[in-house]
C-alpha cells in the first residue's frame, strides 16, 4: 500500500496512533478527507452566500474561526476574507420586504396575456368562497377533534388527538389570515 508522508498539521486531524508516530497517512485516507472536505463546501456555499463579509478570526491561542460576524474581545484578530456588495433587489431575496408598490423592474411585452378587471374579480370570488368553504370545513374537523380528544380520556392516543385539534387551529388561523389578504 502506498504512504503519503504528510505532518499532522497539514492534515489538521489525529489519523491514529500509528501514523501520528511515523507521520504516515495512506492515500484512501486523504482521499476521504478531501470528499468531506469537498461535500462541506459544497454544502455550506449557499450560506456564504447570504453573508455580507467572512471573517477568519485567530484568538490568542491560535484556534482559528471562520464567520459572518467580526469577534471581539482583545486578544482575537479578524481579517476580511471576502466582501459582498448589496444589489439592489437582494434585500428583498433576503425576507426585508418593502409591503409598499414597487414599480416593475422589467416592462411587461407586448404579446403578455392579459385579463380584464372583471375576470380578476371574479377569480378573486371564487378563491375567496373556495376558502370559506375550507374554513367552515376546518371548523367542522376541529369540533369533531375536540369531542374525541374530550371523550378519549387517558388512553394512549390523547396525544396524537390533541395534535390533531392544534392542527386544525393552526390551519383556521392560515385560512383566515388567507381570507384577510384577499382584495
């Protein structure tokens, strides 16, 4: 079998006893190493990709940390490592949404569909009949929760009745949130 000879510190991991002696790492050992590597990154990329800036902060005993936030304290450096600029519709990609109107970024062309205000406020009723039907469902399923739940007593399926009842008071409260959002 082949050796690599490689110090402990370029690994940056304890392989074992053996090869922390004589310094020796095999190759399916970095092999592995570099696909976890490789799969970390590949993983945490998307995360680095919402930070404004990345840090590498050292503290004084050398521990290395790497991070969107600065540290501080007095014995810890930090260098920027990379910067990220905003672009003007990033905040919005990022949850900070402006509830206001907002013009367009792009015209609409010219051969777009479009439907006449009549067609849009009857899609609207529709949608928003659809959703009183739900609701007035939703209420019908959570009185028939509550009375089993209510006539179950101390068995052993209490819990998941009781799961059921939040269910469907959470899913009254999205329906009315729903209906309150309609023009």
């Amino acid at each position: 079998m082949q050796k690599i000879y490689l110090s402990r510190t370029v690994i940056g991991v304890v392989v074992g006893p053996g090869a922390e002696i004589h310094g020796q790492v095999s190759l399916a050992f970095v092999l592995r190493c570099m696909c976890y590597f490789f799969f970390g990154v590949a993983t945490l990329a998307p995360l680095a990709a919402h930070a404004n800036t990345f840090y590498k902060c050292t503290d004084g005993s050398g521990k290395i940390l790497f991070t969107n936030t600065r540290q501080q304290g007095g014995k810890t450096s930090c260098t920027v490592l990379s910067q990220q600029r905003d672009t003007p519709g990033a905040t919005a990609s990022r949850g900070h949404r402006d509830r206001g109107p907002r013009a367009a970024t792009t015209p609409t062309p010219e051969g777009f569909p479009r439907i006449s205000g009549d067609e849009q406020r009857a899609r609207d009723s529709d949608r928003r009949t659809i959703l009183e039907k739900e609701l007035s469902s939703e209420f019908e399923n959570l009185t028939k929760a509550q009375r089993l739940a209510a006539t179950a007593g101390s068995s052993l399926n209490t819990q998941a009745l009781r799961g059921t009842v939040t269910l469907h008071e959470r899913n009254i409260k999205a329906i009315q949130r729903e209906i309150a959002n309609l023009r």
